[in-house]
C-alpha cells in the first residue's frame, strides 16, 4: 500500500499495487497547476485507490475539455481527481511512501520550459505517447519578450496576472519535503525579484497563503480557483519569490543550484551537473538582494 497526503495533511489517500504506470509530464498545463517544471503521476486503477479523508477539502477545476484537476483548498497542494475517465491519476510529489515503481518517460517535451533541463536516459514523447489517444491541450500565453518589456506571469485559469519589470537575481532547484508536497512534484524552481519589481495586474484577491504552522517562514501561494502555485509574499524583505513555472515569458535566468537535497525523492535521481547543497545553499536568496 502507498499512502499520500497534502502539504497540510487534510486530504489523505492511499492505493494498492500494482500502478499501472508513472510519467513525467511537462505541459504547460502541469507546469501551471502545479507551479513546478514538470509533473509527475502515479496511475492506478480507481478499484485499487482510496480517499481516507478531507473529502470536503478537495477543490476541483476543470483545465480542459479531456482532464479534470483537483487540489486542497486549505493548502494548495495538487491531490488526486476522480472525476477522469480509467485510472486515477496520483501526483508523486505528495507522496509519503516510495511506490516502488520509477517513471518510464517523459510526456509532453515539446513543451518544456526554457529553463529546465532534462538530463536522464528516459524515452521522450513531444506529446502524449504513443497510442494515447488523447488529443493535446496547451495554453498559448507564452511567448519571448525583448529587453524592453516586462516578464508576465499568470494561474492555469487566468484569473490571476502579474507583471515584474526588473531582472531576477537568483533562481534555484528545491527538493525540501515542503516544496515537493506545496508543489506535489519532485522539486519546486523559485527565483527572486525585487519586491518593488512585482504587482499584480489582476486577481489578487483570488490569491490564498497558506503558512506552514511549525515553519519559520514556509509559505504556500496559490490561486483558490485552479490551485496555481503563485508569487510568495515577501513580507519585510527585499524581494518576492516566484515559481518560475507560473511566468509566461523566459525568465532569461537559469537555476543556480539544487539545495536541499537530503531530501530528494528516490523516484527522480538528480542527473544534470548543477550545484549541490544537502541544505541551504551558502548564498541565499537575501544575500543577492543586499550585495546590491
């Protein structure tokens, strides 16, 4: 039995196996939903998966004709839907036990972002693979902005938009047990801005932050309509935080580094040569901010 949970622990879940199987999925609607470079799901027939609790916590929303998502409405984090047609579809990232079995590929490559790199062995498939049947679905909001203008940003479902009109100064892989559950992905992708870089140009108001209760600083953004990850408030600081998976344009910045990876995931080893801290980083994201 695998067991899985939310980043605050309402919505709980476990399945039986043998899964049927599990993907890396880099559309650009994984990458929205989840505020991650990619997805990953674990598929299992429905007779063989179980919600043990916070049904009433479980928010869904519709991302295309094909595929219905579903996330905690308290915490943000991406749970099961059961309201797609064959298996159920489990993010990996919340898992709480290693499911035994490992991806087999990479969906989706065609639409990768810019500044993630896959660095494994995996077969991968521009789109769904094949013999799927599905039809593909992707936003068409991205595109590559010139020096002059600013980096936009926005949720799955639009409602929420940003703008930033300065350059990031740091960008970093995350693969704290925080991020990966907030995330429900193998690691999160943050970068910094300065704070006075960043407004909203709508939505606001749509935007939830969830606070980690035993975390000196953790907290979860997300747009209550779709789940989104969102821009992290700054608080007292210089800078905001921004999952780069909710821009619409290239960032220009690419990750420094990995941190935090003492807790990796043992369904996704790191293969690229980036550097990495088993912790913090030595430089954090603060101290670009001051060196300023």
């Amino acid at each position: 039995m695998t067991r899985g949970s939310c980043l605050c622990g309402t919505v709980r879940w476990e399945a039986d196996a043998p899964f049927t199987r599990m993907r890396h999925c880099h559309c650009s609607m994984c990458r929205k939903a989840h505020g991650a470079p990619f997805a990953t799901y674990l598929s299992v027939p429905r007779d063989r998966y179980r919600l043990v609790a916070g049904a009433a916590n479980v928010t869904g929303y519709q991302s295309s004709v094909q595929y219905h998502r579903a996330f905690c409405s308290t915490c943000g984090s991406v749970v099961p839907s059961t309201e797609n047609g064959g298996d159920v579809d489990m993010p990996a990232g919340c898992l709480d036990d290693d499911p035994g079995i490992r991806p087999g590929m990479h969906i989706f490559t065609g639409s990768k972002a810019a500044w993630d790199v896959i660095a494994d062995s995996l077969p991968r498939a521009v789109a769904y693979e094949a013999g799927n049947g599905r039809a593909p679905v992707a936003l068409s909001r991205e595109h590559a902005p010139d020096a002059s203008e600013s980096l936009r940003g926005s949720c799955l479902c639009d409602g929420v938009a940003y703008e930033i009109t300065e350059p990031f100064r740091v960008a970093y892989h995350c693969h704290c047990h925080r991020c990966q559950k907030a995330r429900s992905a193998a690691h999160t992708t943050n970068g910094s801005v300065a704070r006075d870089s960043f407004r909203y140009l709508r939505g606001e108001d749509l935007v939830v932050h969830y606070a980690v209760p035993d975390a000196i600083t953790f907290t979860h953004s997300f747009c209550r309509v779709c789940g989104s990850g969102m821009v992290k408030p700054g608080g007292d600081r210089p800078f905001v935080t921004v999952p780069l998976a909710s821009l619409d344009d290239d960032p220009v910045i690419r990750p420094f580094n990995r941190i935090f990876m003492n807790y990796t995931v043992p369904w996704f080893p790191v293969a690229d040569n980036l550097p990495q801290f088993g912790e913090s980083p030595d430089k954090r994201p603060l101290d670009y901010f001051q060196d300023a």
